[in-house]
C-alpha cells in the first residue's frame, strides 16, 4: 500500500533534501487532445507538441515510464536525473490517430489515463484501439474512473452514498481496464484534478499513486495522492515558458501538510513553512485570473492569499522560486470550491 508521508519539520526536511546532494526530479506533461480541431481548453496542435518533444530532446532530459519513474522518486535511492514522463487524460481519438505515431516514431514512453465508460463513444477511443496501443513497447493504460465524475463528495451527499458512487467509479474501471486488456497498474488521475482528504485516503487504500491537474515537480517530499503534472495544452504549453517547467523542481516542503484544496472561506489562505531553501525576498506567487499577488511572512511560515474572492468552480495559487542547483522550485495548489456548479 501506498501510505502518505508523515509531516516532517523545517529542520528535518532541510537534512532530508541535503542527503540528496543535487536535486533532481521528475515532470509530469499531461495532455488530453493532440488536434486542431478539438475544443482549445483542453487540445495541444500537432506542430506545437512536436516542437515540445524537440525541446525535451534538446534539453537532454529523457523521457521515462510514469509508474516506474514515481515508484522510483519514493525509492531510498531517488534517480539523480531529471527526467520526463507523458500522459493523456481520457483517451481521446487524436491520441490513437496523432500522438502515437509521433512518439512510436521517437521511441518514447506514456500513458493514458482510460475513462472506460467512454470508450467506443463519439471522439474517443474503440477498445480496439486501446488494445492495439497495449502491444505496444511504452504504452501503459490506466485509471481515470467510470464515467469522469467529479469524485469529491459533494456538499449534501452522505458519507454512505458518496462512498458507493467513488467506489463504483474507480473499481469498476480498474475491473475492466484488467479484464480488456490486463492491465492493472496503481496509478489513477483525478477527473478535473478534483480530490478531498476522504478520497485521497481512498486511492491510498488502493495502494495507488494519484495524480492531480496542478504544475509542478515531483519530488521525495511530494504527497503521493496528490502528484501534480503541467497542463500542456496550447494556452500553457507554449515554448516561452516550456524550459523553466522540464527543469522545474518540487517545493522543498512536505506537501502532505498542505491543505487538500476544498475551500472553506473565499478568497482562501495558504500557508507554507519557512525552509532554508526558501527565501521570501525570492518567492513569486500568482492567483488564477489575478496576476501577482502579495503574501505575509510571520515567524516560520508564509501566509498567502488573493486580495478577492474567486468566482469559479476550481482555481490555482502558483508559486514559484530559485532553486539553488537551477531552475525553479515549482508549488500549485488547487483550490475547489463545492458550492459551485459542477461542469
């Protein structure tokens, strides 16, 4: 089973990082359509993945197998590297038609995240296709439920009904994605990137990996139920801002003590301890929609928080900063406010 971390103080995550010597982490691209024609929230054209992959390859970063990569990061023995992993949220046709030629070509790995009670309908997959891509050298299929619901419970669900409704979600697709095409990998991507506490300790129970839709790095210290990835379509994706998130590195911080984004008062605050590697002169921090915004230090922790309220549904507090071996440390907390329409 896959157990959360323990919180840990500044001190210890201090020694705990130095025991690494120089950080490396691994970055998760999450895509969803690989088209021209697809709806732009969610698609990344062909030329602009294409030119993606060219600056992962000129980076020198090598591109690795999720799971094995994760499992790796927990280790004792964390791979110096920093290295790349490719997913795809929903299994879309464009993935079959256009990515996986493009990265057979390269020769590189990914995965997809399968809601396989989608499959067969109108823009996605066929099992066929799924099956095909299976067979294929680099190729995982995994879990990302039954029906792409939004999973956390919601404000006048009970404790019972909600668990009948995620376990039905999440097992049933597990049962099928084995029984299709045995597959049985521990690792799921939340619908919307939305999770509570309760469902947290539900994937965690399943002693699976979960993976979130915040940017980031993941590293040692980040909670394992909640793994960030970098949206990679067209509005994030672009070139300008690609190499600062392949070299990113995870916040020095123990990310399992950080709150699991559902909002009790709005405009909601976050709070980060003061570690060595974090200098508040140094920090950067931005709110969905609102650009920069300030932030309090007092005694050993930051206080952040927008100077308004948000008026949608699931919102973002990016915080970056300099990290002493390169590139940035990279934190995204999602916030998920339940009193707002579900899409």
């Amino acid at each position: 089973m896959i157990a959360r971390k323990p919180w840990k103080s500044a001190a210890l995550i201090s020694l705990f990082l130095a025991s690494f010597g120089v950080k490396a982490d691994l970055v998760v691209l999450q895509y969803h359509h690989i088209s021209e024609s697809t709806p732009p929230s969610t698609s990344t054209s062909s030329s602009l993945f294409n030119a993606q992959l060219d600056m992962v390859t000129e980076l020198g970063l090598e591109v690795v197998d999720l799971h094995k990569a994760t499992k790796d990061i927990f280790s004792d023995k964390p791979s110096t590297d920093q290295r790349i992993a490719i997913t795809f949220d929903d299994a879309y046709e464009s993935v079959y038609s256009t990515a996986a030629g493009i990265l057979q070509e390269r020769d590189l790995p990914y995965t997809i995240f399968v809601d396989t009670a989608a499959i067969g309908k109108h823009g996605y997959m066929t099992w066929a296709q799924l099956r095909e891509l299976a067979t294929r050298d680099g190729v995982s299929i995994a879990n990302h439920t039954a029906g792409h619901g939004h999973l956390a419970r919601k404000p006048d669900e009970t404790e019972s009904d909600w668990k009948k409704r995620i376990t039905h979600s999440l097992d049933t697709a597990q049962a099928e994605l084995k029984r299709r095409l045995g597959t049985d990998l521990p690792v799921f991507a939340y619908p919307y990137g939305e999770f509570d506490e309760a469902l947290e300790a539900a994937v965690a129970e399943r002693g699976w990996y979960g993976f979130g839709q915040q940017s980031g790095a993941i590293g040692p210290l980040t909670g394992t139920t909640r793994l960030p990835r970098f949206p990679m379509a067209n509005a994030y994706g672009q070139l300008n801002g690609l190499k600062d998130k392949l070299n990113s590195k995870a916040f020095p911080i123990d990310t399992n003590k950080l709150p699991d984004g559902i909002v009790r008062a709005n405009p909601p605050t976050l709070t980060l301890p003061l570690v060595d590697d974090i200098k508040p002169t140094r920090l950067t921090c931005f709110a969905s929609g609102m650009g920069r915004i300030d932030f309090n230090v007092s005694g050993d922790s930051i206080a952040i928080k927008a100077p308004k309220p948000f008026n949608s549904r699931r919102f973002r507090y990016n915080c970056t900063h300099p990290a002493k071996e390169g590139g940035f440390y990279w934190l995204s907390q999602q916030w998920l406010d339940l009193s707002k329409p579900e899409d």
